[in-house]
C-alpha cells in the first residue's frame, strides 16, 4: 500500500460525512431537474451561499455531481442512486450510517471494553429508529441488486412455504414470490420492525404483499413457527454471538418440516477472518451496536452439524458487486 492510498482510507470519513449531509439536505433531488449555480442551490437547500458551494465542489471532486460554468448537475450514478425517485434509491441506508455516525466516536471504549456503543435492541426502542433502520436494509437490497440475483439462482423447486427469519421489509421474499408463483410466505420478525415492513410491502411490492404473512417471532424467546420447507436468514447470524447462534441453529433445525432446506445469507469469513474485506469491516459496525460479528464458513457450518443439519455447501454470490455469500443445509 503506498502513502496515496494509506491517506485515502484515514480521511475516508470526510467523503462518507459529504455524502451524508448532502443526502439529508436534498441536495441531489434539487439539482435533479436543471443545472444550479451555488446561489441557486443554496436557495432551494434554505442554506448558506458559501458553504454550499463548498460542499458542491467536494461533491463534484467525488464524481458524484458535474460542474460546469459555474453550475452544479446530477451525473448518472447520483441519479441512479440517490434521487428518493429512483428504484434503486440507497439514500435510506446512507441516512441510516449518519444516524450511527457519533458512535464511531466510541470505538476505542469498545475496542478496551468489548461493550457496544449502543445499547443492541435490533433498533425497536423508538419508532424513529426502526424505519430508519428498516428502510435502510431495503435500499441496500434494492440498490445493489442482492434480492433479484438471490431470486434467480435460488432453486426452490418443490418448496411450498418459505420463511425470512429476521426478513424485515420483506424485500427478499417478495424477490422470491415474483419468481415463483406457487410459493407461500412469512416474515418471521419483531413487531415494530413488522409495522414498518407492512408499510413499505404496501408501497413497494403491492402485487405481492398480500401473499406474504407477518408474523411477529422473537427467535431469542421463542421457537419458530412450523413446520415450513425452507428458512431464510438474511445478515441475522452476525448480529448474534456465537452461543445465541448455535442455539438459533437449533430452533430453525425444529422448525422445518423432514427434507427442509435453510439458506443463510451474510458475509462469510475466511478461516483468518480477514476476508471479504468488507465483512472485516463491517464486524466494527456490529461491535459498536450489536452482540455478534462475521463469522467464518468453519463456524456456521459447525452450528449447523451440530444442531443436525447436513450436506452443508457454501456459494459466494459473484463480487463485484456482492460481498456476501449463501451457506445451505438441509434437514435430513
């Protein structure tokens, strides 16, 4: 690694932070219709002249908006991705990492103590903060495309009901109705997240909301419900530590029918845990707000012989622009 790039990554948050401020001032659905002089911006933002055109500049160095005669324009990624408007809008997860911004502050307490920053509640305490966090696992899914590919190269033939434990919007299983049509559903969640999942189905997804059954499981309480032919766990395990896992492992074990089928969904650790790079990352994130980490295939495999599963496959879904993996078992 040279100085160049070593000086890119420790000045990584200036970037995030632009990114981030611009998000939640509007300021790519104000340049979405004509090209604005900093004047102009500033008036449709109601902020500062100066400032704004500061921000517009270092936006415009990213490669996220075109300067030209002294007017800012959207480019096509901007348009594509952060423009509310747009199908693949991943503006809810960019607000979700300003939300958890001032935590990073305490990454070095909880690197000495092992303890989060926050307190993990899955983001259920305040309204507030369950749509923002379930809104941001959405625009994620949507944007990088991570429910269409799994949509298409899942092979559920023969499967007659499907649950996502800790689904969320349901933006995974409504990918998976509209590819197979006789398939029945459930999201398996909390009943806060539920709320929100209802709204954006009824939004999002209408065609298909009404074959989808919420069903409100905290898998830390309860057994879940079946028997069902497949379960799907999608960015669950890494919010869990390893004993809450294995126990989980168990639970899903129960709850399929003989012949049952569970997918998991999450970045897969090599055995030294230092790759996907962005699933090394990532574990400080779930450090600083939840209990768990990203776990290795020998880890999650090892759950699941142990809770009884077989024929245990890992398949790494194609990068870029994926960085995660599907490990699938199935009950004998």
């Amino acid at each position: 690694m040279d100085f160049a790039r070593l000086a890119e990554i420790a000045g990584a948050h200036a970037d995030a932070r632009s990114i981030q401020v611009a998000v939640k001032l509007g300021m790519f659905e104000a340049l979405a219709g004509a090209p604005l002089d900093d004047a102009a911006l500033a008036g449709a933002l109601g902020t500062e002249r100066r400032a704004t055109a500061i921000l517009a500049n270092a936006l415009a160095a990213l490669g996220l908006i075109e300067k030209s005669a002294g007017r800012f324009s959207l480019k096509e990624t901007s348009r594509r991705y952060l423009l509310r408007s747009s199908a693949e809008y991943v503006g809810g997860w960019i607000l979700f990492d300003e939300a958890i911004f001032p935590f990073w502050a305490h990454l070095e307490e909880s690197i000495r103590t092992g303890r989060p920053a926050r307190t993990p509640d899955m983001f259920q305490s305040e309204p507030a903060d369950t749509e923002r966090f379930i809104r941001a696992m959405d625009s994620l899914v949507r944007a990088r495309g991570d429910a269409r590919w799994v949509a298409d190269h899942l092979d559920l033939a023969g499967v007659r009901t499907i649950a996502d434990l800790g689904g969320g919007p349901g933006t995974y299983v409504a990918a998976l109705l509209k590819r197979w049509p006789a398939l029945g559903a459930s999201i398996y969640d909390l009943p806060a997240t539920l709320e929100v999942a209802r709204r954006i189905l009824a939004e999002r997804e209408p065609e298909v909301a009404s074959r989808i059954a919420l069903v409100s499981v905290d898998y830390l309480k309860d057994e879940i419900p079946g028997p069902i032919d497949a379960l799907f766990l999608s960015n669950v395990i890494h919010s869990e530590d390893e004993a809450v896992n294995a126990e989980l492992m168990r639970k899903c074990f129960r709850s399929l029918a003989p012949g049952g089928t569970i997918i998991i969904k999450d970045h897969v650790m090599n055995r030294d845990m230092t790759e996907p790079r962005a699933g090394a990352v990532f574990s400080l994130y779930l450090l600083l707000k939840a209990r768990g980490r990203n776990y290795s295939f020998e880890e999650v495999s090892g759950w699941l012989a142990a809770a009884g599963f077989r024929s245990v496959s890992l398949g790494p879904l194609p990068h870029p622009p994926f960085t995660s993996s599907l490990v699938i078992a199935r009950k004998p």
